[in-house]
C-alpha cells in the first residue's frame, strides 16, 4: 500500500479531532484524519447526542406518565401510556446517524482524506493504521492527538454482565425495574433520572457527602428535591464494595461502616472518565505528562516539536465544545495563524432535571482568589416565564468584582437553562461589567430575564423581588 505524506495528521474523529481537521481543510491545509469507530467520538456516538435523545424521551414519557394517573392543571387528559424502549433507541440511533452522515460529509467537503482503523505512532511523525486493505503508513508535518477518554472502571465493579457503562446504558431495549447507580456526578444523574423517568426505580449511591459533588450546594438543592420527588433514593457518604454472590446485588458500605445489599438488575458504574492514552504508541513519544494526561502549552502544544494535543486527553474540563475551541485553534496554527489560548470562559452544563450551568467563577471560588464580590440572585418563582411553563425551580446568579462590577461567573440552575450557557459565555468573554447586563434589553416573558434581573440585585436596584 502506497505511503501518505500530508502536512497535517489528526488522530481521532472527535469533536476535537473532526473540528481541527474541517478548518485546517478550510484553510488549503493537506490534512489526513484517521479514526477507528465512528466519526464524531464519543460525544456523538456513546455520549452528549444520544444521552440527551434518552433524556429527552424520558421527560415526554414522564409528562405523559403524570397527565394519565392524576387531574392535570392544564386540563389534558390521556390514556395510560406505553414505553418501547427499543424503538426509542431506534430513533436515537436515527439522530446518531445523520450526524455521524454529517460529519462525514462536512470532512470530505473540505478536501480532508479519511482512513479508518486503529492508528499507531511509530515515531513523532509517522503513524501506521491497520484498515480493512491492509497496514497504511502515514507520514505528516504535524501531529494533532485527538484520542479522547474512556469510563473509569472500578476494581470491585469490572464492566460486564449486570455491572454496564453509560455506554450500554445508552443502548438498553428494556427499563431496568431496579438500576443501581455507582456515582453521583453528571453523567450518573442524568442518566439516572431519564431511567426513573421511564419507570425504573433507581437508587444512586456516591462515595462523597454530596451528589454532583463539583457545583455548590445552593445549585444542587434543586436537583435533590426533584430525585425525592422522582423517588430516586440517594445514598452519601456510600461505598460501592462489589457484586453479590449471586450478581443480582451491590454490596455496599455506609456511613456508618455497615454493609447493605442493594437488589438491581443493572449497576451503572460512572464514577468519571480518563484519557485514551493506552493502544495507539504513546510509548513511542517522548511527552511530558500532567498525571494521566497529555501536558500541553496556550497553543495546545506537547514537549516534542510538531505534536500538538486536544481534547480529553489533555486533562479537565473534559468537555466537548473545549475540544472543538482548542481543534479550531490549532488547525489555524498549522496554517500559519497567530493564536493562543485565552479563553475567560468554558461553560458547563449538567443535564439533570432541573438542569445547571456554570460559568466563570463561583461565589466561593472568587472569595479563595482573595476577591471581594457582588452577588446578585433571582428566583424562577418570580419570572412569569417559568410559571406558565409550570417550572419555578431554580434561580440565577451572577458574582461581580465589589470594586468594579467585572462580571466574574454566572451560575443558573432550572429547566432549559442550558440555552443561557451561550449568554454567560458571552458576557465573561465581552468583559461585561454588572451595569451592561442590567441595562441590556431582555424579551420579556422568557426565562433570560433572570440574568438580568440578578444583575439589578447585585446592583441594589431589582425590580421585580
């Protein structure tokens, strides 16, 4: 087979991965890209795409469920409903698939050469990929790593039989009736409420003394109701110990050091995520490491001349939208760009029920920074919006400098307040002090009044508590 000289070899079809390679494409840049699985990587495929599909499945299911078995406030009356799971993943798979059509299409369309298969550095400039045709050596310029991370796997609770990943999780065809969840962070509750949504009756067990551990207490306050009131048994200060004798239990330890067995049909083991560093000739690179992952530099930069590193692979925040800015950033680098990584905000968004963004600094973070702050908060009880949407849970909350009124972070929690993730990016990456936000026109009757009626509580002046 013919060898492939380019100037540009993207490792991994990710969202960083395929980003990096449309845009150095764009640019007149000879670009190769190669991938095992799907185009998209797990954000596309086994991740952000179909989770949210489920979560928006189980919501419908569950309003549906709710308007059968009790008088509803609107008037709606239905007959019992009905859940086929497996043809809700077959419309999943569906979205999966345009987008995975999609992403194809959008390389080819700028000129980028696709190979399939698992590629292997054999050294800082040579990669050799085993596809269906046989073994292709490719030789590049320059080397972007895009290989992503993977479920952390536990010791006690290997994958396998009743212990699944979100991966399986993603593409069961029955609800479980009892599904243990090892692990309250965002991916565990997510999933989690989708299922007891659809009926299953979930039980989250988290090592730490709170779920979500990595938001306040004030922004997960909501989040708990709603479980209780979903009949989610939450379990703190938990250890997860093993599968019982006979692999229909978990076995685990309390706060109080006694042990209990946890009857499931299914273990859904997320207890976070870590970098694909294994299988593809790490070994054969001499790269400076931060723990675990890849160490890199403002221009996404390893320590050898000619590798650049994006993505999960290069540490927190492992989230999708930082892969694709950095894979962006470095393709115009290759073209001969100037650029750096100087970004005020990566916003992150947990899409539980009700749902959380973050952006910037907390409270409590700016105060460690030795900064006195403004804080302003607003209530969804008061946003006309949320009542008639029948979703008053929740607030938003800007933290503003004391001196100057900088706009340092902004935290919201209720329904579909991930669509604000864009306005609180904004307004970091702008410099937006207090006064801009509160004197900037909000459509009124939406849920974005919120953002500016905290502003106007931080500035002492708000109008409508």
């Amino acid at each position: 087979m013919k060898e492939i000289v380019c100037k540009l070899l993207v490792i991994g079809a990710g969202p960083g991965g395929y980003i990096c390679a449309i845009r150095a494409g764009q640019l007149g840049v000879d670009t190769v890209i190669v991938e095992a699985g799907k185009a998209g990587g797990t954000c596309l495929n086994i991740g952000c795409i179909p989770s949210k599909a489920l979560i928006h499945a189980a919501e419908e299911f569950d309003k549906v469920r709710h308007m059968s078995s009790a008088p509803d406030a609107l008037g709606i009356s239905v007959e019992q409903p009905k859940l086929d799971l497996a043809q809700t993943v077959r419309w999943k798979d569906g979205i999966v698939g345009r987008l995975n059509s999609g992403v194809l299409g959008l390389l080819r369309k700028a000129k980028v050469k696709i190979v399939h298969g698992p590629a292997r550095f054999r050294d800082g400039k040579t990669v050799e990929v085993e596809t269906e045709t046989g073994t292709q050596v490719i030789r590049a310029e320059t080397v972007v790593i895009a290989t992503g991370s993977e479920p952390v796997e536990l010791p006690s609770l290997p994958f396998g039989g009743p212990v699944i990943s979100s991966t399986e999780a993603l593409s069961l065809t029955t609800v479980p009736k009892r599904l243990v969840v090892v692990g309250g962070g965002y991916i565990g509750l997510e999933l989690g409420t989708a299922f007891a949504k659809m009926g299953a009756e979930v039980t989250v067990v988290e090592a730490t003394p709170q779920i979500l551990p990595q938001y306040d207490a004030e922004l997960v306050k909501p989040v708990a109701k709603r479980l209780a009131e979903l009949g989610v048994q939450v379990l703190t200060d938990t250890k997860a110990k093993g599968l019982s004798g006979q692999g229909d239990a978990l076995l685990i330890e309390t706060a109080d050091g006694r042990e209990q067995s946890l009857p499931a049909d299914r273990i859904l083991v997320t207890v976070g995520r870590r970098p694909r560093t294994e299988g593809w000739g790490l070994e054969e690179l001499d790269l400076d490491r931060a723990g675990r992952f890849i160490r890199i530099d403002d221009r996404c930069r390893t320590s050898m001349r000619g590798v650049h590193a994006i993505g999960d692979v290069t540490g927190e925040p492992m989230l999708a939208h930082r892969a694709m800015a950095q894979g962006e950033m470095v393709a115009e680098i290759v073209a001969g760009r100037k650029r750096s990584w100087d970004k005020r905000s990566i916003p992150a968004v947990c899409f539980t029920d009700p749902e959380i963004v973050t952006a910037g600094l907390s409270p409590d973070e700016a105060r460690d920074q030795g900064l006195e702050v403004r804080i302003g908060q607003f209530p969804f009880t008061a946003n006309g919006r949320a009542m008639t949407t029948q979703s008053e849970d929740g607030f938003v909350r800007v933290v503003a400098r004391a001196d100057t009124n900088l706009v340092l972070g902004l935290q919201a929690v209720g329904a579909g307040i991930s669509e604000l993730s864009s306005a609180f990016s904004l307004a970091l990456e702008m410099g937006a002090r207090l006064e801009d936000i509160a004197g900037t026109i909000h459509a009124h009757p939406t849920r974005s009044e919120g953002l500016q009626e905290a502003a106007l509580k931080a500035l002492g002046h708000a109008l409508h508590i």
